[in-house]
C-alpha cells in the first residue's frame, strides 16, 4: 500500500485550505478553500486549481466557510465528477456562503475590468450554474457514522465546535495487517460557545493533521459575553444612542441574537428594537435554526421553553436596500450587521450617520485584521475614512474581549495531547509561519515525536 499527502492550500497561511492524499492512486481532496486576503494575490491563486480536479476521486468538507468551501464550485467547473462529503448543516449554508462568494466574484471582476487591470473577456472562477452543480454532489453524513469514501477508505465525522455543522474527519483506511487512521482537525472550536455542542474527542491516530490558527496566542480571558453584553446594552439606553454592531453573518450574528433574546428574557435589558441589517445573516439565520438538532443542551432547553433564541419579539430581519435606509431615522436599538470588520456592507451606511453623535456606540465583537475600518476604530483613531471621506470619530467605540471561534494554543494542546502516544507524523496547517511553528514545539513538548509545518506543495510519503 502506498499513502501519500501533499498540501495545496493553508500551508504557513490560513486561507485556502486544501490537502490532498492519495492512498494506492486514489486521490481524495480535503477541503477546497478560496484563497483570501489583498486583491491581486488572491485572485491570480483562484483563477486556477493547483491541481487536476478531473484527478480527484473524493472530497471530504469539513465545514462551510469560504476558505474551506470556496474552491469547490471551481472543481466542478474543470470537470469533477465525485461526491463531496459534509455533514447536512454543512451543505446548507454551504449553498448561500458559495452563491455570496461567486456574486462577490464576479462583482470583483466587474471593478477591475473597469479598472483596466484584467482582459475583457476574463471570466470569473465560478457562476452560480457551478455553485448549484456542487450543492448536488453533496453528500450528508452525521457525526459518528462511517461512510465510504474510496474503496478501502471510509470517513467519520466528529464535532468540531467552530461553526453549525462543523466537522474533525478520520479517514480510516483498511490496511493488510491493521487499519491506518488519519485525523483532521479542520477549524477547532472552543468549550462553552453559545448554540453549538462542545468540541469532540478525537479517537486515536496515527497521523494528524491540525490547525494552528491560534499556535501562539492564548485568547485573553474571556468575558462572559452576556454580562459584557449586558453592560453596553444598559449604558446606550442610559445614553440615549443606537448600539452598531459589526457581525460575521455566520456565527457571530447567531450568538449576539441568542445573548441578548437571553438578557431580555431574563429581565436583565429590557425588550429592545434590533435589526438585523444583512440579506445573509438573514438567510444564514433561517439555516442554522432550521438544524436545531445541532444544537447544545442551553439552547435546546430555551426551544424546550417555548421560546426562539433567534426570531424573538423586537427582532426585525432587514432585507431590502429601502428599509436598510429607512434605519438612517433610528436613533435607538441594536442594528447587527456585516461586514465584521467593517469593510464593506451595510454597515458602513449605518456608521456614517452614528459616527458623528457622541450618544450611540460601535462595539466590536469580532477579530479586526490589520488595516481594516474595524481595527482602526477599536485603535482610538481620531479621524477614520467611510466611502472615501474623512470623518471624526466622536461615537463611543467598545470592545468585547475573548470572544473567537478559534481554540488558542492551550485549548488545542488539550485536546489533542492524548493523540500523542500514537500519533507518527502530525502536520502543522491553517497558522500564519510564527504561529505555525510555534504549534509545532508545543505538540513536540507534549511528546509527539514527528512534527512538520509543511510549506505549499510539500509532499509526504506517508505509508
Ligand atoms: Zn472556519
């Protein structure tokens, strides 16, 4: 027999994923990422896969986000013919995340042909016809059931607790003497997130692939996020402001929602106004309640109660471009909406108009990358640019702390140092280098004895 794996996509980066092994000829793709971050960058590395996709046997997906799922609908463009294995949360929001990522695209392109900076006649890397085809070579697995993947390969998908429907895969491949086991982390969540069941388990392994996103950063202690919550909420009613909040249209929308429906039922805010101001967070909303067996017991209790932890008195979901306007006029309330970081969507209109009125309140609740809106809000700028003009910053800017779907180092060394006794060779994937290679000393500490942080097409030949 003859296992080999070699990495396409989030090796020393965390965008991209795509990791490829092959086990007697057979290739099974794991995850097929976008490539994201500046323009000229990410575009040149998406217009063509790294690889023949017409080669690939199998995918297995372990969650929907566009760095893990973006590339799919390219594969099914050049010609892929497989099936995609995910869990069934996975496929549906799958379906808007991929449909929102080509119209994106194509936007994109649109810009820089009138820009001059492409020919004429490019072509965006997918259309929707693509995004539709890979929603049909979806296939849906639950958690904890063996599925056959290639001859002589099945798969199994653990909970991972970083989004709905987010999976650890164990490829299990049937060996003359025994069986080879070959685990992924894909994105690893954290104890304790609203809404979602706790990271599982992982069984034994003999090889191992894991992110390290966090590979060298602990997360600050985490505020309970229902106090910190609790105390903005109260301050703006006191103030007499509008609260903008900034939210990831999947997860951290969801869990803003289930906060503050919690603090309201509690007595502890009393019943606000809060829109949510995003076509996707909409849809992305109606997908993840429709997966309430996914559910962690808190939430399922609420639903046992009666009560919507998303749909709730006061909640209005905003869908057309006239009543987003229409929220100019609000000047009290909780408008959630996207862009996270600020830099794009609508949430930029709503800042434009809050940004001057020392009376309402930014709070950030998400990760602020670099150079972003966001970042240079939470910074203290005195002076910030919204669609080109210069305004001064005289609103409120607040912060909650600690809160990431993301385990930092410490989390990930827990969960995966009883993996170590028989785990050969772990590969170190999804960390920028510093983080990367700091991950690799901290799972050689706890005893794992080969350990590698590959680099973009390294290749390893495992059995
Ligand atoms: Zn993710």
């Amino acid at each position: 027999m003859r296992v080999e794996l070699q990495f396409f996509g989030a090796a020393r980066h965390v965008t991209g994923s795509k990791h490829l092994l092959t086990v007697d000829g057979k290739r099974i793709l794991l995850d097929c990422g976008l490539v994201q971050g500046p323009r000229a960058m990410a575009n040149a590395a998406n217009r063509e896969l790294p690889f023949d996709a017409k080669s690939v046997d199998a995918v297995v997906l372990s969650h929907a986000h566009i760095d893990h799922s973006g590339s799919l609908p390219r594969m099914l463009r050049d010609g892929y013919r497989g099936a995609i294995h995910c869990t069934a949360p996975t496929r549906d929001l799958a379906e808007i995340l991929l449909a929102d990522s080509a119209h994106l695209q194509a936007q994109d392109l649109l810009y820089l042909k009138k820009k001059g900076r492409v020919d004429r006649d490019a072509e965006p890397p997918y259309d929707n016809e693509d995004v539709g085809a890979t929603i049909r070579a979806m296939r849906c697995h639950s958690y904890g059931s063996r599925f056959d993947v290639v001859p002589g390969v099945r798969g199994e998908f653990f909970e991972a607790g970083h989004i709905l429907g987010s999976a650890m895969v164990v490829l299990h491949i049937s060996g003359r003497e025994r069986e080879i086991r070959i685990g992924f982390t894909g994105d690893h969540g954290r104890k304790g997130t609203p809404i979602l069941r706790d990271p599982a388990r992982l069984p034994p392994v003999d090889y191992l692939i894991t992110e390290s996103t966090y590979g060298d950063r602990l997360h600050e202690s985490s505020e309970e996020l229902e106090d910190a919550l609790c105390r903005v909420v109260l301050d703006e009613i006191r103030d007499g402001g509008r609260l903008l909040v900034p939210a990831f249209s999947v997860g951290r929308t969801q869990n803003l929602l289930y906060t503050l429906g919690n603090l309201t039922a509690a007595g502890r805010i009393p019943r606000q106004r809060i829109w949510v101001d995003s076509p996707l967070s909409t849809k992305a909303t109606k997908v993840i309640a429709s997966h309430r067996e996914q559910f962690d017991d808190e939430t399922r209790a609420i639903l046992d109660q009666g009560r919507d932890p998303f749909f709730f008195e006061g909640v209005r979901f905003v869908q057309d471009v006239q009543e987003s306007m229409s929220l100019n006029g609000a000047r009290d309330g909780i408008i959630i909406s996207a862009a996270g970081m600020m830099e794009a969507g609508r949430i930029l209109h709503h800042l434009k108009h809050s940004i001057t009125r020392p009376e309402d309140c930014v709070l950030a609740v998400g990760f602020m990358a670099e150079g972003t809106l966001g970042r240079k809000l939470v910074e203290g700028f005195e002076h910030v640019p919204i669609f080109g003009e210069r305004y001064r910053v005289r609103c409120k800017v607040r912060q909650i702390r600690g809160l990431s779907a993301h385990a930092d180092w410490r989390e990930l060394i827990s969960a995966l140092r009883p993996l170590a006794p028989t785990c050969k060779h772990a590969f170190v994937v999804h960390g920028e280098e510093t983080p990367a290679l700091k991950f690799c000393d901290r799972l050689r500490d706890v005893g794992f004895e080969q350990v590698t942080a590959p680099v973009q097409r390294q290749k390893f030949e495992l059995v």
